[in-house]
C-alpha cells in the first residue's frame, strides 16, 4: 500500500471512532434524560443517531478492509447484505436530517401551534415514511443484482456489472439521488431559509430596542456601549452561523460523492480511484459530525453529560435544566444564547 492509502485508512479510523463514540453519548443522553425523552425531536434524533452508528459499526470497517487489502475483503453475500444496509442507511439519515429541519421550522415559525402541528404521532409518521422510503431502493437494487463490491470505493455498494443494464441502472440511480439527496437539500434550504428570516427579525427587533436604550442612556460608559453593539453584531451572525453549518456540512460531505456517482454514469468517464475513497469518507465524516452539529453542543446535552459524568464520579448532582429543548431553535434567533 502506498503513503496516500495510508493516510485515506488512517483518516477512516479517525472518522470511525469519532462516529461511534459521538453517536453512543446521544443515544446514552435519550436514555438517560427523562427530558430528552419527552422532545418531540428526540424521535428524529434518536434514528438519526441509530442510522448512524449502524453505518460506522457495519460498513466503515469493512470500506477499511477493502482500502488495506485492495480487494473484495467479503464474501458475495455479506457483500450484498453490506451494500444493502448502506444505500438504506444512508438515504435513511439523509432524511431524517430533512425531519429535523421541518421540526426546528414548524418550532420557530409557528410556536404556539407546535405542539398541535408536531406531536409524537407525527414525528413516528414522519421515521415511518423515512424507513419505507429508504427500504425501497435498496430492495429494488438487490433485485436487480446492482449491489456488488466496487473497486473505486472500496466498498459494497451500487455497481453496475453487466452493461445491458446500463440506461436501466442509469434512470434507478437518478432517481435515487433526486428523492433522498436532492429531496432532502431542498426541504433544508427551505426550512432553515425561513427559519433564519424569523431569527433575522427578531435580531433587528432586539437591536431596535438596545440602540433606543443606549440613546436615553447618554452617560454610559463607552465601554459598556461597544460591548452592546458587540453583542448586536454577535447576534446578527450566530443564526447565521448556525443555519450554515446545518446545509453547508450536509452539502460538503453528501455533495462529492453523490456527484461523483451521477458523473460515472458517463459511459466514457473513469472515476479515479483516491477521489473515489475521498468522497466515501466525506459520507461517512457525516456520521461522525451530526452528533456535535445537532446534539452535544446543546447546552440541554451538555448537562445531562455533566451529570452522567457526575453519577459515575458520585459527586454531588445539581438539577438538571427544565429548560425546553425541543423548542431549542429559540437559540438559533437570539432569544437566547447557547454554545
């Protein structure tokens, strides 16, 4: 193996650990907080978390494998069943992702009607149609043989091997991405679009106030009035922050590979085959930051962190926050303010 194969598995074991371990802390914060646990979006959460650690624990090992050996590291079957899990795992996250997103916009966008618009009914509607939706591909690929080891991703994944199936293969994959990447990019830009508009607002309503109070305040320190418009300016760019590092790391890490697979389509088009591995890490990277892009930089999960840590320790517990989390896109328009 040379130097760039293995810095790519090196780079795969980072991603694999980060994935496990960040993933586990979630499902251990559900299980742990009554709190979390009530949240409507814990739902989403929870089998976004599920999906991924699946996905770090049954296909990163063995995309690690075929980058060591250079070869098919399965058998035919396991191969299959490997690919399948795959495709199911990751158009299921994908949207689930989309089912956060509908959730933080009906939570922001329309507050005193949420607990109407998003019960616990409607988000196990929502993961019922995920998982129906992300079972039929695969199935449909399994039927027709187009899960198979390939060489350009180390990996058990979508392969075409007979070219008389190529247009068939062709109109599968295309749609394929339409309705799990591209679906779920449209509903997160429209979403989090709104979402930030609001958070906009009520930054500019804020503002409007603290520039009235500095006015009638006219021997305030100097100090104290640039920390204010500090403050103003910190605002304004934290729902934006926020609203990008949602789309932006879904793009970055989805985008490549999906593209890739669309461009190989090409009959004359040669996938090389480092990119190849590239842009299947960057899928999998996803799995290891969702848990720190929607879940343990929350303050909710951070002290329910504190408080296993504590529990373990047997030091002294302080209460946990009664504070709403499933309402936590309050944050993300500066009512309040969390890390």
């Amino acid at each position: 193996m040379d130097l760039a194969g293995v810095l790519l598995a090196l780079l795969l074991v980072l991603v694999l650990v980060v994935s496990l371990l960040s993933n586990l802390l979630v499902l251990l914060c559900f299980v742990y907080s009554t709190e979390i646990r009530k949240q409507v979006a814990g739902v989403f959460l929870v089998n976004l978390s599920f999906c991924n650690l699946l996905l770090t624990v049954l296909n990163m090992p063995f995309t690690l494998l075929g980058i060591l050996r250079s070869q098919q590291p399965l058998g035919g079957c396991v191969c299959k069943a490997v690919g399948f899990l795959e495709t199911f795992l990751t158009s299921n996250t994908m949207l689930s992702m989309a089912a956060l997103s509908i959730d933080k916009w009906i939570a922001v966008v329309f507050p005193l009607s949420y607990t109407s618009k998003m019960r616990y009914k409607d988000a196990v509607i929502l993961m019922g149609y995920s998982w129906l939706h992300s079972l039929t591909f695969p199935l449909v690929s399994l039927i027709y043989s187009w899960v198979d080891y390939n060489s350009v991703y180390a990996s058990c994944t979508l392969h075409l091997k007979e070219e008389t199936e190529r247009r068939r293969f062709t109109v599968f994959t295309i749609v394929f991405h339409s309705t799990s990447f591209m679906l779920s990019l449209v509903i997160l830009c429209f979403t989090y679009l709104k979402v930030l508009k609001v958070a906009r607002f009520h930054c500019k309503r804020i503002d409007i106030i603290t520039m009235q109070t500095l006015v009638l305040l006219v021997d305030i320190h100097p100090s104290v009035k640039q920390r204010c418009l500090n403050e103003q300016k910190r605002r304004r760019q934290r729902a934006t922050k926020k609203i990008s590092i949602f789309i932006g790391s879904f793009v970055i890490c989805f985008g490549p590979y999906i593209i890739t697979r669309l461009i190989e389509l090409i009959p004359f088009v040669t996938i090389n085959y480092y990119w190849g591995i590239i842009s299947k890490c960057l899928t999998y990277s996803k799995a290891a930051s969702d848990p720190f892009v929607y879940s343990l930089l929350r303050q909710q999960y951070k002290k329910v962190l504190i408080n296993i840590v504590n529990r373990i320790l047997k030091r002294d517990l302080y209460p946990s926050s009664g504070y709403n989390s499933s309402l936590d896109t309050e944050n993300d328009y500066c009512l309040h303010r969390t890390n």
